[in-house]
C-alpha cells in the first residue's frame, strides 16, 4: 500500500471495510426493527403445503450476541494490526518484523555454538564432528541442488570431493568462493582459432595433455593453436585458478568428456555462476561450513 503515490486508495480501501462493517451493524439493527407481521397470530401471513405456517419470532440471543462480538473483534483487530488500507496498526506488527525477531532470536541461540568454532582452527573445526553435522546440514539445504548431496557435484557444477579446484582448495579459497560466489568465463574462441578444422585439431591436442584417447596427427597440428587458450589455461594447460581456468591435464571434466565436448567449448563459451552467499549466512557459519567442504578432500570426509 505504502508504494502508492498518493493516500486515494489507501482511503478508498479503508473507506470500503468501514462501511462494510457498519453496514453489517445497521443489516442487525434493522432486521430487529422491521415488522413483517400481517396476521395477529405472531405468523407473518405465509402458509406453504396447507398449514406450514411462517413464524416471525425475533432472532435469537446468542446468535445477535455472536454477530456483534464478530464485528467487534473485526473492529479491534483493524486497530491494533495493518488492514484499513495504509494504517500501520497501533502495535506496529508485520510479518517482517515477525520474521526478523525469529531470525534474530536463532542466531542469539546457536552464537555461544560458533563462538566455540571460532576459537578453533580451521583445521579443528574441519575434525570436529559437531561442526561437521552442522556443515552437512547446512551443505544439504543451500548446496545440494548445485552440488549433490554427496557434494560430487555434475555436469557444469564442480565435484567437491576430488581435491581438484577449480579457485583453490584452500580454507582461505573455499571461504571466498562461498562468501563471494564464483563467475568462470570461457570465452568463445572459435575465430581466434581458425577454421573448424583448426578447432577439431586444437581439441584434439587438449585430449592429449589428460593423455585421453585423440587423434596424435591432429593434436600436433592443433598444439600451436593452443597459444591463444594459454594465456587463461597455462602454457602446460594445467589452468589458472586466480580466474577459474580448469585444469585440462586431469582428466577431470566439468562440462563432459571427449571431442564433442571441448569444440563445444571453443565453439559456445560459457558462463558458469556459483551465485554469492554472503549474504545468506553469517561469517561464522560460513567458516564452518567451508570446514565442512574442505574435509570432504582432505579428510577423507567424503562418503
Ligand atoms: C579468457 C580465458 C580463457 C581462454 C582464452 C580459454 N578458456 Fe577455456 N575455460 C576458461 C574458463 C574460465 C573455463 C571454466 C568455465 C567454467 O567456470 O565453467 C574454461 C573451460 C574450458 C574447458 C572445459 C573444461 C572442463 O573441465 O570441462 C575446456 C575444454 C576449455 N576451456 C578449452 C579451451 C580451449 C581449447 C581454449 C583455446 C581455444 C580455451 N579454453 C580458451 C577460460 C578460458
Ligand atoms: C545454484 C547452484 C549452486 C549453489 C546453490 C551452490 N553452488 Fe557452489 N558452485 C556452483 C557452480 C556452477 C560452481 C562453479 C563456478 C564456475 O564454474 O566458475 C560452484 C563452485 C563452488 C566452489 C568452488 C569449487 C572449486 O573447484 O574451486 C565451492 C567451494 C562451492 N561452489 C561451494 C558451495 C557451497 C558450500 C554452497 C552452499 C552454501 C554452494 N557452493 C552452493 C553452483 C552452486
């Protein structure tokens, strides 16, 4: 309500809910009023199937007591809480508000638990089996869809378990590509390459560093071509993890394995995103939930 420029409809809506419930008031009112009677017989004159007759007896008690407290309720309820258009209510309430105070109180319970964690190495919080059950349910609600729930990832989403990384496997690393989010860009490179041919040779020359199954003849026409994927992958083509390049010697594939799939690469490029959770936890359970990550690779965590 409050996005509107002006007060009319905030008026109008209150307006409408004002009169509904006087209306209701005044619809009570005057059905006790009204006097419908046309025979002396306290019937009002109608007669159905011989001799069902129409009483008219006045409404009951509880049932005119019921109506008014509803209207009542109704009316105290449209002062204390948001409801007559722009009227914030005199508690104040919201359902953000409401949430916010939940969210706070939360934090307030588990923060003497990171406080503990926070005192302790990475390396300890990685080996703590309280911090790792926390980590996995944590990784299991905000990372599995990406990840799995095995953390082993899939096509386009990086295995986590593998100690091969893509932005480095360091605690340091690790906290950054959670707190901060990860954007690889592999451009398209087709035409800095040559012709389609030229992009089956260099693809070739690619299988060849994993020792992949390829075509030598082709690789070795393809092996200068590679002078313009060096300067992201690494003369060796062992990548650069400063700017996400993958390692193309490890036989580790993150957009599938074989031709097809690396001169669809060159071909298309792409653009792969590990959206940011700054700001979705606090700094301390992101240290434990890096822990968590870490262990996966370096403590044989990984089931
Ligand atoms: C500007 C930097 C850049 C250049 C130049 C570049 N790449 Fe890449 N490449 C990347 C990045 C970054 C990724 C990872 C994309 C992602 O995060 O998913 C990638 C991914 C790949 C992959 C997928 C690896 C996998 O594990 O599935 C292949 C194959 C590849 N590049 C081959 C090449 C070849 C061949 C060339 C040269 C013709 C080249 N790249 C040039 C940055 C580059
Ligand atoms: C929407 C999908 C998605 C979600 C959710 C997601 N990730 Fe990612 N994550 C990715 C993708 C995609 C990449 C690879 C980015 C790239 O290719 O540059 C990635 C990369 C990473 C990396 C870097 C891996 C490396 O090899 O350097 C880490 C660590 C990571 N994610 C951890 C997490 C954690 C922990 C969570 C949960 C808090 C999470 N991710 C949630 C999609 C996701």
């Amino acid at each position: 309500m409050s996005d509107f420029t002006s007060s009319f409809w905030s008026m109008y809506v209150a307006g409408i809910t004002i009169f509904s419930l006087s209306a209701c008031l005044l619809l009570l009112w005057f059905s006790g009023k009204a006097r419908a009677m046309t025979a002396n017989d306290n019937t009002t004159g109608h007669v159905w199937d011989g001799d069902l007759r129409e009483m008219n007896n006045p409404l009951p008690r509880w049932w005119v007591g019921l109506f008014i407290i509803t209207v009542l309720f109704g009316a105290v309820y449209l002062y204390l809480y948001p409801g007559l258009g722009s009227y914030a209510g005199k508690t104040g309430w919201t359902s953000k508000g409401q949430l916010d105070a939940e969210v706070a109180k939360g934090n307030a319970e588990v923060a003497p638990l990171y406080a503990k964690f926070a005192n302790m190495g990475f390396e300890d919080v990685a080996k703590d089996p309280q911090a790792h059950a926390i980590g996995e349910r944590l990784f299991m609600n905000n990372c599995s869809q990406c990840h799995g729930s095995d953390a082993r990832g899939g096509k386009g989403f990086p295995n986590l378990t593998d100690n091969d990384w893509l932005y480095g496997g360091k605690p340091e690393n690790i906290i950054e590509s959670i707190t901060k989010g990860r954007i690889g860009q592999m451009p398209v490179m087709a035409a800095a390459v040559g012709s389609s041919d030229d992009v089956k040779n260099v693809a070739n020359y690619v299988l060849s560093l994993s020792g992949s199954p390829h075509d030598s003849v082709r690789a070795n026409l393809g092996k200068p071509k590679f002078a313009v994927c060096s300067a992201c992958h690494g003369a060796d083509g062992k990548g650069n993890q400063t700017i996400g390049a993958p390692n193309l010697t490890d036989n580790i594939w993150l957009h599938g394995y074989g031709e097809a799939a690396i001169i669809n690469m060159v071909n298309n490029g792409k653009v792969n995103q590990m959206p940011a959770q700054g700001a979705k936890f606090s700094e301390a359970q992101i240290r434990v939930l890096a822990a968590y990550v870490w262990s996966l690779s370096n403590l044989g965590a990984a089931k």
